[in-house]
C-alpha cells in the first residue's frame, strides 16, 4: 500500500533556530530518506515552503477567490511530506516514527487512495 | 429416524458455537483476509452443519472443519458474485490459492489467529470507543445490542462504531498481526487497558441505577483467561489476579437492595474463596518473575486484603508499601489517595486527614466525589462533625451511581443527629 507521511510542526519554532542547528537537522533528513530509499519503502518527498508563501484557491457561486496563507490556523503546520510503499499500517508507522520531525512535531499517516481509472 | 437424531446434534451445534465460533472466526479472518467475509462465512458454516451433521455424522474434529467449509463457501460466493465484477475473480482466486491445507488447520496457527484478532480489535490506529466495541463483538461474540446495553448507548451507536473500525482495518491496512517483539509491551499494555475497561465498566459502571454489570466483568475474565493461556507475561496474569480478586467480593459488595457495603463493613464468608485463591496464585507466580507492574501490584493489595479473616486483621503496612511501589510506577492522585486511606488505618484518621488535604489543596481530585466522600468519613471518625457534612454534601453533589448516593445520603443523615 501506497501512505503518505504529512510532517506537522510548529514552523516558527523552525525559525528561531541557529543555523548550526537547522543543519543538523537537514542532515537527519537526508540520512532517513537515504535510508528509506535503501529499504525501497521510497516513492517521494518534498519539503515545502512556510505558510506565509501559501495561498489559498476556492471557487463559490461560480467566483474565484484567492486568499494569502492557509485554509485554517493551527498551532503546526503542514511542513513536507514523504510518500512510501508500504505493506501495511504497522510497517508504515514503523518508518512514521522515524521522520527527525516526529521528535519535535508530529507525522500524520494517510493510506493513499487507490483509484483504478476505466 | 433421522428426527430422533437431529435434536441432540443441534444441541451438539450449539455447544460448538459457543466453545468455538470465536477460534473459527479467528482463522476465517487470516484466511479471508476481511472481517465481514469472515463473518459471513462463519454463519454460513454453522448453517451447513447443522444441515449436514445429522446426515453424516459430527466430524473428528469439527472446528478444523467449520474452517475450511467456511472458507470454502467465501470462495465459492466471491466465485458466484464475481459474475458481475472482475475485481472478485481475482480476489477469489488469490485466496483459493493462497492456502497450503495443512497451514489452515495448524492447529498452533490457530491459537495465533485469537491473539491476532485481539491484537487488531485492540490496534491504537482505532478510536477507543471503538477498540471496545469491536473486541466484545468480534472476540467475545456480543450482540451490538448487549454491548449497547452495557455501556448505556443506543445499539445503532455500538454497530456504527464497529462498521467505522472495519473499515478502518480495511482501508488503513492495519495488518492481522501479533506486533513484533520490539512493539509488544506498549501495543500489550493497550490490549490489557481494554479489558480492565471493560471488567471496570463491569465491576464499577460510571453512572446508572445499578452498582455492577456482571456480564461485563465475567467477559472481561474470559478474556483475561484467554491471554494468560496466550501469552503468559507476569502483567496479564497480574491482570487477570486482579479481576479474579475484586471480582470474588461481589456478593459482599452491595445489600439485597442494592446498597453499597464498604470493605470493612462486608460480610466475608460471602467472598468467593476459589476465586480468591486462583487469584491470589496468579499474584505470587507474576511476582516471582520479579516483571511485574501496576496490575500486579494493583492484585498484590487486593490478595492481602483477602488475606485477612476480619477487617481488624488486616496488614496495613504492607499495603501501604505496596502503595508506595505502586506509585514509584505511576505517579496518580487516585493511588495517593487510596494509600491515604490505607495510613488512615495503621496510624489513625488524623495522619489520613493530612494526605488527602495535601492531596484536595493540589486541587487534583477536587472533582473525585471518593476523595470527598473519604475526607468526611476521617472528620466523622474524628469527631470533627461539621466538616464531615460539607466533604459528604460535596461529595453528593459529584456522585453519579444511585447506590452511592444513597449511602452518601444515609451518612448525611446520621451526622444531623
């Protein structure tokens, strides 16, 4: 099965860090996704930019409306994602618990929807 | 002829429901690979014993056979259906394939397939109201409607809650698995969480007109029997002592009229004593193995206290030390204040008095109507009259079981004279 892994943190807490430390942290990163690529649970990742660069699109009645920032204020933001191939929630909670952010915020796992197109 | 024979056969249907439906469906759900499939196909398989018993016989060993005739009319369904989707000509095929015969009647394969299905029901990836509902359903067999009637909801809330959870297991994929030995212990104390719920609703229910639900607390020590036999860790057996324990004051617990009798007050010739010694058994062997935890300990108190043949008689000081070990384990307000009832006893109401107020001024327990109701009962024994009525009043208004408000109101009483 297919889950994608939603990394939720406080993203100020991101920036008040020294950069010494956001190094590190980085370097954890990079050493998970070496290790979930060498395990072949790997599909994909991002890490995105921080809400302030986010914009939010709706249609109502027919009407465009563009707003700055995110759908809803939360105490943690959605920060990057990792997608995994997994073959079952244990195994993917498995690999959850070890994204560095899960120490500081927390992972929402979602199992993929498969969709079979006609 | 075949009239004279059916009757004791269906009695014999019958037993095997109730000794065996549960392992069935255990391995169903492993070889299916779904819980409502599973479930259809256990139905389907006590129908055709009871149609084909009486004609052939009882067969040698009729759980391995409810298995593979269960299982085999899943298939042949999914093969008839399939007819008007492709997806189930797959589906059936995997699973006609996937089975190796001998590994479906292996009969250690099956004792694995009850902690299985207790280790799913009881997954932390499932909401707890869920976890509940799913383990009385799927592995103790209730009805919807006995699990709605024993936890006081309505029974479409129970078969929604249950609906939710399958769904859940099916689409999340949480797997049909005993959790690996790195995740046991949390994934087991979660498991063991469940069914002390279950035996606490039973054995102290939260609110209502009645002061225990008997159903409930003989299922949870089923299921506590179940675990032990399973996995004999030294917690599932403090877990089952403790049941067993508690459970063997019942009929010393309330009057005829369903009033409560406190400890010292109750009449303990009426205390079952065989399940006091199975209990008390449990304890010794789980502290022996010297990995015990708080439902061991929790079990130890109990058994000294059914050590003793008159409350007077009671070891006071080993209870409150195994208090104390109790709370190095888990720091807990209620623990702190059940021990101060405990130094109430050996050093007198007023060393009691001083912890509990401690324990009030945290502010803690201030809405626990047991910290108030404990509180008034030392300020009674001290004579201190006018602060004993305000602790049971307060105590009162926090109460929610019927019983326990009558004894509140019946001490109430005897101080305004």
């Amino acid at each position: 099965m297919k889950y994608l892994c939603l990394i939720y943190s406080d993203e100020t807490q991101w920036q008040k860090l020294p950069e010494a430390e956001t190094g590190k942290m980085m370097g954890e990163f990079f050493n998970f996704t070496d290790s979930i690529k060498a395990s072949g649970h790997y599909l994909g990742s991002n890490r995105l930019q921080p809400t302030p660069a986010a914009t939010t699109v709706r249609i109502r009645d027919g009407k465009l409306s563009t707003t700055d920032g995110p759908f809803a204020e939360t105490r943690e933001q959605l920060g990057g994602y990792y997608l995994v191939e997994a073959p079952d929630l244990n195994d993917a909670i498995r690999i959850a618990s070890k994204i560095p952010a899960a120490r500081y915020g927390s992972i929402e796992v979602r199992p993929v929807w498969e969709v079979v197109r006609p | 002829m075949s009239e004279v024979i059916a009757e004791p056969i269906r009695a014999v249907v019958d037993t095997v429901y109730r000794t065996d439906s549960r392992r069935v469906l255990a391995t169903l759900i492993r070889l299916l690979g779904d819980f409502d499939l599973a479930e259809e196909a256990l139905h389907e398989a006590f129908a055709a014993a009871v149609e084909r018993w009486p004609r052939d016989g009882v067969p040698a060993n009729p759980r391995a056979w409810l298995v593979s005739t269960g299982r085999f009319k899943a298939i042949d369904g999914l093969r008839r259906r399939s007819r008007f989707d492709a997806a189930l000509v797959e589906l059936a095929d995997r699973l006609d394939a996937s089975r190796e015969p001998d590994m479906i009647l292996d009969p250690e394969g099956i004792e694995d397939d009850r902690l299985r299905l207790i280790f799913t029901c009881c997954h932390p990836a499932l909401p707890p109201d869920s976890q509940l509902a799913l383990t009385l359903r799927e592995v103790c067999g209730l009805t919807t409607e006995a699990i709605a009637r024993a936890f006081l909801t309505k029974a479409p809330t129970v078969a929604q809650r249950i609906v939710r959870a399958k769904a859940k297991i099916r689409d999340a994929g949480i797997p049909y698995q005993v959790p690996s030995r790195a995740d046991l212990p949390e994934r087991l104390t979660l498991v063991l969480h469940v069914v002390y719920l279950v035996f606490n609703e039973g054995y102290a229910p939260s609110s209502g007109e009645s002061l225990t639900r008997h159903d409930l607390s003989e299922e949870a020590i089923r299921l506590g029997r179940l675990l032990v036999e399973l996995l004999p860790e030294p917690e599932v057996m403090g877990l089952l002592a403790l049941m067993l324990l508690h459970e063997s004051r019942r009929a010393a617990r309330s009057t005829e009229l369903g009033d409560v009798v406190l400890l010292d007050q109750q009449d303990r010739s009426l205390w079952d004593r065989e399940r006091m010694a199975e209990g008390t058994a449990l304890v010794e062997q789980a502290l022996s193995s010297r990995r015990f935890g708080p439902y061991t300990l929790q079990a130890a108190i109990a058994a000294v206290h059914a050590e003793a043949a008159r409350a007077a008689d009671t070891d006071w000081a080993q209870i409150i030390g195994l208090y104390d070990l109790l709370l190095e384990s888990e720091q807990s307000p209620v623990v702190e204040l059940n021990r101060a009832a405990a130094v109430a006893m050996r050093d007198g109401p007023a060393a009691g008095l001083d912890l509990i107020d401690d324990i009030l001024n945290r502010g803690e327990l201030a809405d626990y109507h047991l910290a108030h109701s404990a509180r008034a009962d030392l300020c009674r024994r001290l004579g201190r009259n006018q602060e004993a009525r305000d602790s049971y009043r307060r105590a009162l208004e926090l109460a929610r079981l019927d019983p326990e408000r009558r004894f509140l109101e019946r001490r109430l009483n005897e101080l305004s004279h």
